[in-house]
C-alpha cells in the first residue's frame, strides 16, 4: 500500500516536471488532408501492434510513412523506445485540428486515462482532451470494454503560401530549433511562429513541434482525385487504388517519382493500364533518350479506373550552334590541352634526366 501510494507521488512528481501537454494545432480553415505524428513506443512491440493501437485500416501507410518496403512484415519488429510515425486523417473544425475519426481505444482492465494519455498513447494527448473528447466529467470512472476516441492533434494550414504536411515531431534531446528546421528544410522563423515560442530557447526535448514538411512537386493534374497528394522527402504514398507508388526523395530536385506498384488492386480487378501515349510505349516512370532529348512518362493522377500520364520532354540541346554542343567541345578542348600539358612535362623530364 505505502508503496503504490509513493509510487503514485513519483508519478504525480514526474507528471508535474515533464512539460505541460496542452498540445493542439491551430487549422484555420476547415479542411481534410493527411498528418503525421511520432509514436514513441513505451515497449518492444510490433507494426501489426502499432496498426492495431492506432486502428489505422492498412498497415501499408505505417510502412510508407517510415519509408518501409512494401513486403515488410506485419510482424517486423519495433523496439522499446523507436520512433515510429503515424501517418493518418485529419479534419479541421474550429480553429483546431484533429484526426478523423481514429484512434478508437478499448479501455482493458486496470487502465486509467493518465495511463492512456501519457503511456499507452506516449503523451500525443492530454487526460482532458481525452475527457473532453468523449464527454467524460470524472477521469477516475471509465469501464473495461468503454471505446474511447483518441483525437489526435494536426494540422491542414498552408505555410508561407505553400502546402504542406504537419508533422508533430517528438523534440530529440539535445536538439535546436535551428537544426531541426535545417534537417526538414524549413526556417526558423516559420517553426518559432507556426508553434507560439517566443523564442528558441523554449524548446523542450520531448515536446511536440508542428514542423510544416515539404512536399515534392508532381505532374498531378488538378482533376484528379488525387490532386492534393503530398508525399514529404524520404517517404512515399501508395495511390490510384494502390496501383501507383509515388516516392519523394529531396535530393532528386524534389520531384515526385512515381512507379506502378505491381500490386494487385485489392477487390476486384486488377490495375489498369499505365503507359503513355505516344510513341515508345512508355510505362510510368520510365524515359527514353534520343541525343540530347530526354522523354519522360509521368504519374498525372487517377479517375474512375482510368490511370492519368503525361509525356515529359526535357531536352539539354543547346540552344543555338549545332555539333555536339558547346558544352562537350569545351570538354574535349580541356583534354587536349591536359594532354598537351603532360607531353611538355614529360619531354621537360627527359630533356632533364639527359
Ligand atoms: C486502405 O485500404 C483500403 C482497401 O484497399 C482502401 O479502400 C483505403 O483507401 C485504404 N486506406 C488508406 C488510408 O490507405
Ligand atoms: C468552437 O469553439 C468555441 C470557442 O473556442 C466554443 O465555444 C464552441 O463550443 C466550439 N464549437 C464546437 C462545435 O466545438
Ligand atoms: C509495457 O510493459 C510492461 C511490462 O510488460 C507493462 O506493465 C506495461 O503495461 C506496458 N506498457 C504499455 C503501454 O503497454
Ligand atoms: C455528457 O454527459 C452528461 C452527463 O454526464 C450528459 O448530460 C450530456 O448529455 C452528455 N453530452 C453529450 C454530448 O453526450
Ligand atoms: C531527406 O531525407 C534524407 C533521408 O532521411 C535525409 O538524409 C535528407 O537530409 C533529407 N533532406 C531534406 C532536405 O529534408
Ligand atoms: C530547402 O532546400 C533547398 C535545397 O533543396 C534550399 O535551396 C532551400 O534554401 C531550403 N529552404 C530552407 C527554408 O531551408
Ligand atoms: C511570449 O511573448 C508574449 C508577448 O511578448 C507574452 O505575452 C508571452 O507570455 C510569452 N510567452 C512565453 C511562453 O514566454
Ligand atoms: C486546373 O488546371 C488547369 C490547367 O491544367 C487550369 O486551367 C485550371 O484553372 C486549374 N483549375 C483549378 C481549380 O486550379
Ligand atoms: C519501364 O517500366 C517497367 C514497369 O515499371 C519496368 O519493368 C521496366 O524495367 C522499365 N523499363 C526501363 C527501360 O526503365
Ligand atoms: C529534340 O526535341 C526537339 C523538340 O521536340 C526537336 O526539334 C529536336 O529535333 C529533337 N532533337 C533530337 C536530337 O531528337
Ligand atoms: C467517372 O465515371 C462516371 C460514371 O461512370 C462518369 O459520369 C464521370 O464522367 C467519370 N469521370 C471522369 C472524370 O472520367
Ligand atoms: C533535365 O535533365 C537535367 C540533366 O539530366 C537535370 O539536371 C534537370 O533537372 C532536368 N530538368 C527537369 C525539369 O527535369
């Protein structure tokens, strides 16, 4: 007894020393899109797990959002205290941002909210967000079996004019706000404001930080249902039923490169035809060279069952002058003249050694 109740004091202690969680995203506008957050797991565990605890319906946008193949297995292992993020639905009401309609947790026997919020859920969410949530006016009166919805904070706002995908970072110790916004390819500036500090010194380690993550530019049409796709660096998004896989990779200039997936539509039928009209017979993502032309089958988008692509010319002819371009004659110029340089070293040499 004496010692459950100093444990109790330890947890009460160590919840009033960690920072205060009052962690919600502004959204202005009413909208949906996708977010991203860190799931820090307090145990070793496994992906099917984190799917389950989540409720997220594919274990394929765990996989995507952590750059994870496609084969990985449900039963892949995570270790106690990995970062895992959550890749999942947001809808903004209100001023504020939250996830759509998941989690839902089952609350199991001797489970409290405090437990819920701050373990089960690694502090995502607050004991009276969770109260609030789901009309529940005494915290300490919650039933086995009770479903319980977990509304997780996201945003969908613009940054800068430009779109992109909120992600709520768990802070690494040891880290700036300078660094943080070097390693996602934002400013200072726009993380200090989008997250109310006043300035970089009131980053806490193990805090959540809205980071607005870049997207890269695609060939998307604007018709198509998939016209608001954004696919952060280092990730990638399974589309077009599953038929397509779009990577973002930064250092490939940040455009989206998009592949059939080979995957099985799942239901009926199969994926839909993804060449390129025109000549050469072009799939997705593939290119043809002729001299100094470079063509290029895009990912356009999806309607109905039918796959858009777009034919990309990218040519590096040079624009005036014909031959074999200004360019490489100034490279075979330069090894003429290396050539010629070595041939007075070594008659210089030999002229010497004599
Ligand atoms: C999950 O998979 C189902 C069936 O393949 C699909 O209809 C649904 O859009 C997918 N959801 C997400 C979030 O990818
Ligand atoms: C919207 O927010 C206002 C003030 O924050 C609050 O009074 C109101 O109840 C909220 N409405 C909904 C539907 O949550
Ligand atoms: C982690 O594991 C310990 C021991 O197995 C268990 O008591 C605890 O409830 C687990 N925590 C979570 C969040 O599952
Ligand atoms: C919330 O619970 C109170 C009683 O605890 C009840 O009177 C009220 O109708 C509930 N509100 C909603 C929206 O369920
Ligand atoms: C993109 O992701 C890679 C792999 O994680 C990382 O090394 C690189 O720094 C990232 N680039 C940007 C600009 O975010
Ligand atoms: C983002 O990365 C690009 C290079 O990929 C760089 O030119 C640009 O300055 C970066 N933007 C910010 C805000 O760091
Ligand atoms: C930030 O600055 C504003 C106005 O200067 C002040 O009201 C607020 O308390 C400051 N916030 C913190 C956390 O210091
Ligand atoms: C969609 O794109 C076309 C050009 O491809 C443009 O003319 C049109 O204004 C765009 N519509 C919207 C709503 O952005
Ligand atoms: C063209 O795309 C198909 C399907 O993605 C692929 O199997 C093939 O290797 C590609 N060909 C070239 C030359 O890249
Ligand atoms: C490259 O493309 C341009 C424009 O389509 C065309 O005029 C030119 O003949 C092409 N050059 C080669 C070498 O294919
Ligand atoms: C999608 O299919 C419906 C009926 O099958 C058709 O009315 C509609 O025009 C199609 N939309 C596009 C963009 O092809
Ligand atoms: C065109 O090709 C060059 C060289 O391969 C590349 O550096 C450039 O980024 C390409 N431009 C576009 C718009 O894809």
């Amino acid at each position: 007894m004496a010692r459950t109740n100093f444990f109790s004091a330890f947890l009460l202690f160590f919840a009033m020393a960690t920072p205060p969680s009052t962690f919600s995203l502004r959204c202005a506008s009413p909208a949906s899109c996708n977010s991203l957050i860190d799931y820090v797991s307090p145990n070793a565990t496994t992906l099917s797990s984190i799917q389950t605890l989540f409720t997220l319906p594919n274990l394929s946008s765990i996989l995507a959002a952590n750059n994870l193949p496609l084969s990985t297995l449900p039963t892949y292992p995570i270790a106690s205290k990995q970062i895992i993020k959550i890749l999942f639905p947001c809808i903004c009401t209100n001023g504020t941002g939250i996830s759509n309609g998941l989690p839902s947790y089952t609350v199991i026997h001797g489970d409290g909210l405090y437990h819920i919020a701050a373990e089960v859920f690694s502090g995502l969410i607050t004991v009276s967000q969770i109260q609030t949530a789901n009309n529940i006016s005494n915290p300490d009166l919650i039933l086995e079996g009770q479903k319980l919805s977990i509304p997780l904070p996201c945003s969908c706002d613009d940054v800068d004019g430009q779109k992109v995908m909120h992600y709520g970072h768990v802070v690494p110790e040891g880290s700036s706000v300078e660094g943080i916004a070097q390693e996602f390819n934002t400013s200072q500036d726009t993380l200090l404001r989008l997250n109310n500090l006043n300035s970089s010194k009131e980053l806490m380690a193990g805090s959540i930080l809205d980071v607005p993550l870049r997207a890269c530019s695609s060939t998307i049409k604007n018709n198509s249902m998939d016209y608001n796709l954004l696919v952060p660096n280092d990730t990638y998004a399974l589309t077009a039923n599953n038929c397509v896989v779009c990577k973002c990779d930064a250092a490939l200039q940040w455009v989206l490169q998009c592949v059939p997936s080979g995957q099985l539509k799942t239901g009926a039928g199969s994926c839909p035809s993804v060449l390129c009209e025109g000549p050469g017979n072009l799939s997705i993502g593939n290119s043809t060279s002729s001299g100094c032309n470079r063509t290029t089958c895009s990912y356009a988008g999806y309607n109905n069952q039918t796959i858009l692509t777009t034919l990309a010319l990218n040519s590096t002819c040079p624009a005036v002058g014909g031959g074999g371009g200004g360019e490489s004659l100034a490279v075979r110029l330069r090894g003429w003249r290396h050539m010629l340089l070595l041939f007075l070293i070594f008659t210089v040499s030999v002229a010497y050694v004599r």
